[in-house]
C-alpha cells in the first residue's frame, strides 16, 4: 500500500512514460472480484519472473535501472531489445518459470497512468498493445531490437495494454493495481529454454494494418515497440520436436507491409508534391502524412526527424519525442 502511494507520487512528477512486465506467472485469487470492486487489494503472488529481477517489489529501483526503452538513441545506440543486465540470470527468490505446453500465464505490467485513453498522461493517446517474440526455437537468443518484427512475433500473443486491468478511479486520478495480458504456451514449444521478449507497442508506427486486420489475431503493424522486458520459459511435458515454432502456414509469407512501402509506393522527395519519386528510388526515411508518404535523406547518419520507417536499414525508427513533430502527420 505503501509502494503505491510513492508510486502515485512518483508518477505525478515524472513525465515520462514507460512500463515493464513484473511478472511472468501470476497467480490472483480474486481478480473478478477486484476488478468488479478495485478497492478491494489485489491477492496475487508471482511463481516465475522476468530475468535478473535483483530489485523484484521495489518500483523506484526498477522504473529506474530495469526497465528498458528500446528507441532512445542515447540510452540503446546498439539497439538491443534487451536491457544489457537483463541476462538469462535468475536470482535466488525471483526464479524462472516453468510451464506446460498449453498452460495459460498470466503476464503481469505496470499501467503506470497509461491505461486510458481519457485519463492519465499523456491524455488521448492509445494504451497500445502488449505483445511476446520468440526466436522459433529453444535456446535462441533475440539480440537486437530489429528482430521484434512480425516474424519472430508469437502468433496471438498481443493484447490491448488495459484490456485485462484493475484500475481504481477516484475523481480524475487512476491508480492501475495490476495490468494482466493472458497468454497459452503453444504446443510447438519443445521441452527446454526459450527465450521471449515482452514488448509494449505504444509509439505509432508509419506503417498502417491491412484493411482486413483483426486485432484479436493479426500483429499490429500501426504501433511501434516502445518499451521491452526479457524472460524465459523452461517448457516441460512437451511432446514437440525440433521444429521451427514460428512457420505456421498462416504466418508464412507474410512481411511489414513497410516492405512493400519500400519498393512500390510513391513518395515526395524533401516532402515537396513536385518532387515525387517511387520505392527505392527515394530517399530512406519514410513518414507517414494521412495517405501520402513524405521521404527524407539521412542527416549525420540517421532520420532526420523521428517516427521515420527506415527503409534502407528495414527499421522502425526511434518515435518523435514529445518537443518534435513526426513531419506533416
Ligand atoms: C534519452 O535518455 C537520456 C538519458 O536518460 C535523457 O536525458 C533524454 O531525455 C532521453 N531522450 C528522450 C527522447 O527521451
Ligand atoms: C485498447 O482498448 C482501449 C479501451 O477499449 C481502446 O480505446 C484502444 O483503442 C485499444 N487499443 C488497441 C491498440 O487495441
């Protein structure tokens, strides 16, 4: 209790947003309850944790040194999708889970004063998705923030940020108890250690869904990767062998539309209608402008402006900050 109220205070005076998973397998024996009636204190323990939890409960320390913002330069020049600590390390009283194929986890984040659209900060922005990667495979580590694409995405594991949520309401202040995102083991997972990266996708993307998207099964091409945590799974009880986890049919094929943006589409060179070009006979930086698409070259090296879809290197750039304007969206 007493956790949540400096959290509250914390929060009040920090203007940046950001979440991680606190937990991988959580167990809440009254979340209808609490949810029905968030006054109620949410009964839940933890049976498995993200990796290198050394300051497991201790909110400040965490939103301070383990959290990890994937698209701030300055913090992430090599663009790992991990934190460099978060290594597959799990110290006594904060262990690994362990789960069954077809075993349901109830992952737990942080709201952090972002599970509503018309509360919180900031105000009318989308709480986004929450939503798991995998490299196919056991024992195969997702190294860099380029692999979170649509390929090593876990078919189905992607949930609305809020959707599963205790949230408590009193006057125009919300206290975010706990915010689950429920997910089932596949039944492809081999016995043994699979690595996974949760990702809260909250910054928007240039690239936009199919007409047909369903958000209940289909990635979400519209929201970039903001915030990231790892963990892993030991899989035990597993009668599946070998095979590449990821090659469903349905997701075979399949790319970020950002490709086909790349090579076909048209774009105004320097943002100016008179000075079109198309695919990759533009400059790399691609931005979004309602239908349009605007495209800039690199300037010392990178997008000049942030919210860029990198063509050249096939890349979701960093978001625009809070002071910049993604250009003429
Ligand atoms: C990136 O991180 C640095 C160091 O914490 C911070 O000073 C800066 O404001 C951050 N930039 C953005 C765009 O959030
Ligand atoms: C998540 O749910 C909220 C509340 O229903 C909704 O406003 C928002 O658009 C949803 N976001 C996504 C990405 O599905």
């Amino acid at each position: 209790m007493k956790l949540q109220l400096v959290s509250l205070i914390f929060l009040a005076v920090s203007a940046s947003a950001h979440s991680w998973l606190e937990c991988v397998d959580t167990h809440v024996s009254n979340l209808e309850a609490a949810k029905a009636n968030p006054e109620l204190e949410v009964q839940q323990t933890c049976k498995g944790y993200p990796r290198n939890k050394v300051n497991n409960g201790d909110w400040i320390q965490e939103s301070k040194t383990y959290l990890w913002d994937l698209n701030n330069d300055s913090l992430n020049p090599d663009g790992l999708a991990c934190r460099p600590s978060q290594t597959n390390n799990y110290p006594s009283g904060v262990p690994m889970t362990t789960a069954k194929p077809g075993q349901t986890l109830r992952l737990r984040h942080w709201g952090n004063g972002h599970s509503r659209y018309d509360m919180g900060s900031p105000l009318n922005k989308d709480p986004g998705v929450v939503r798991l990667y995998h490299r196919g495979m056991k024992e195969a580590e997702i190294r860099l923030k380029s692999e979170l694409t649509e390929q090593n995405w876990v078919k189905g594991a992607q949930a609305n940020f809020s959707a599963n949520a205790v949230i408590q309401i009193t006057g125009n202040k919300m206290n975010e108890k706990a915010n689950y995102f429920d997910w089932t083991v596949p039944t492809n997972f081999e016995n043994g250690r699979h690595m996974m990266v949760w990702a809260w996708g909250w910054g928007s993307a240039v690239t936009s869904n199919p007409p047909n998207f369903n958000p209940t099964t289909d990635y979400n091409n519209a929201l970039m990767n903001s915030w990231t945590t790892c963990f892993d799974i030991m899989v035990e009880g597993s009668s599946a062998t070998g095979s590449d986890s990821r090659s469903s049919p349905s997701s075979a094929g399949s790319h970020a539309p950002a490709t086909s943006i790349c090579s076909s589409k048209k774009c105004n060179r320097g943002g100016m209608a008179a000075n079109s070009c198309t695919g990759s006979d533009c400059p790399p930086c691609w931005y979004a402008a309602g239908e349009k698409y605007n495209c800039f070259d690199y300037k010392d090296g990178k997008c000049p402006f942030g919210g860029a879809y990198d063509c050249k290197k096939n890349l979701q750039a960093r978001g625009a900050t809070r002071f910049e304007r993604t250009p003429f969206e």
